[in-house]
C-alpha cells in the first residue's frame, strides 16, 4: 500500500489568513479527496521553494505581485495569475519587495482530480491568466466557508466545489509577451470596474482612472479575447440596477442617478437593450408577483 507522505507545514511567512482543513491523507484514490484550502495575505519577505509537493496544488493570485519559478521559468506574478504544481514539480513562490500579495489555494490528491486537471489544461506545471478572476474567487470563500463547518454534508459539498475551481480554471488565457504582463491594464481595469462599477460614468473616466488612453484600454481588452470593457462597465451596472429595482425601494430616476446616468431616459433605454424590457415594465412585474 502506498504512504501518506505529510503536507508541508503552513508558511508563517503571512500576516493574515483564512484556512479550512477536511483531510491529511495524501494517499493515492481513483476519486478526488480534497485536502484543504485557503487564502493567505502574504508579507514582503515571503518566500517557498519546494523541490515538489505531497498532493496536487491549484494558486490563484487575487492582489500584490511577485515571481513564480515552475518549470524551469522565471514569471511575474500578477492578479488573475493561476498556477499549478504538485509531486516531483519544483517551483519557487515570492513576494515582490514592497507588495503584500494576496493568494488563494487548494490542495487534493486523486486520480479522478488529476484527470479534470488535464482536461482544464491546468496540469501540474502549467501558468496562465485567469480569463474574470471574480467568479473563481466567489467559489473559493464558498469552499473554504463551507470547509469550516461541521456537517455531513461538507465532503461532498467542498469536492463539488473543488470540481467547479478545477473546471472555471480551464477558462484561461495564454501567457502573452512580458510586456503585456507588466502592463497589466486588462487585470487592473477589470478589478477596477467590478470594485467602483457604480461611480464610474464613461470609458474614458475608466481610462483615466488606469492613467491610460481609451484607445489602450480598449486594446488590452481585445488582445485577451474579450469584449470591449465598456460592455463589462454597463453589465455591471444594469445587474446592480435590477437588484436595486427589484427590491421595491428604488425608483427608476434614483438608480438612473445613482450609476452615473445623466438622464433616466438614458438609463432605462441602456436597461431596455440589456434585459429586452424597460425598468418600468420590472417594478410592474415585480409588483403583479409575477415572474
């Protein structure tokens, strides 16, 4: 029968931390075991150099920057960077002197996870760029919540949820020049968007806003493969103005005001192109208890 070799001691190198722990067994299975998970708010010194790992391993990095080394390549680490590593598989992880870097993990073993590893084409070994960061991350704090708990349920649960990170992981981007990765302008305008989306008024109030041009904004967007970042700006808007509507408390000029619209009429024909009827046509939905 094969050991279970022990995972590694957390690294004392982090200033704050949230973790959640379901198994310490590292033993081979022809299914999925999750072991733990968690989010670390890494120091300046912070630094591990591992020459592989007892289990699989799946990094996000949400904030700060810092360097990666994993088969045999030097790479900065940026928000929206997700990488893998797991056993025979050196890799070094480190802070850049003066960021504080934010990163979330998770760490299983199994035959059935190597599998959807492949299949995700995020192997041990493997680097990208995460595609939107923010779902993958509202499946994390799922899982390292659900993971706290004392349930019958919480195995099964947290593997469904560890089986979701492995499959959204797949929607990544491939690693572009160093430039681009330096730049960062996508990452940045994407974590500024859905942070202020509501006080944002204009593509080019976000430009501004990123200390770029429109026209180079509007690029770092087309260079990843994704619609233009006005669209990801008005989807938000209009998402937030339907909860704000729905919840009886809002009138239409309000919510027009609020997301930065100069007219309620702009704001409702913005709304009507986005959901196929008028915030009008909602409240008088909402309020008929009809869906």
């Amino acid at each position: 029968m094969a050991r279970s070799a022990p995972l590694p001691p957390l690294s004392a190198q982090v200033s704050d931390s949230r973790y959640c722990f379901l198994s310490t067994s590292t033993a081979p299975t022809k299914g999925m075991r999750l072991l733990m998970a968690g989010r670390e708010f890494c120091r300046e010194e912070y630094q591990v150099v591992r020459q592989g790992y007892p289990s699989f391993a799946l990094e996000l990095v949400v904030a700060g920057s810092g360097t990666l080394e994993l088969g045999g390549k030097k790479l900065a680490l940026l928000p929206g960077t997700i990488f893998s590593y797991g056993p025979g598989v050196p890799h070094a992880i480190r802070s850049q002197p003066g960021e504080r870097l934010v990163k979330y993990f998770v760490d299983f073993v199994g035959l059935e996870a190597e599998k959807l590893m492949e299949s995700a084409k995020v192997k041990a070994g493997k680097v990208a760029m995460i595609r939107d960061a923010e779902p993958l991350v509202a499946v994390f704090d799922l899982l390292i919540n659900r993971g706290g708990r004392i349930s019958k349920n919480n195995t099964d649960l947290c593997t469904d949820y560890l089986k979701a990170i492995l499959r959204m992981s797949s929607e990544t981007l491939p690693l572009r020049s160093r430039k681009i990765q330096k730049d960062n302008c996508y990452n940045r305008a994407v974590t500024l968007i859905d942070r202020e989306y509501a006080s944002i008024r204009t593509l080019e109030e976000l430009a501004g806003r990123l200390g770029v041009s429109p026209a180079h904004l509007s690029r770092s967007f087309r260079a990843v493969g994704e619609p233009p970042p006005s669209q990801r700006l008005s989807r938000k808007k209009m998402t937030h103005a339907a909860g704000l509507l729905l919840s009886g408390e809002w009138k239409v000029k309000q919510v027009a005001y609020h997301l930065g619209y100069a007219t309620p009429f702009h704001f409702s024909s913005v709304f009507k192109r986005h959901f196929g009827y008028s915030p009008r046509a909602l409240q008088k939905q909402m309020r008929g208890g009809t869906r």
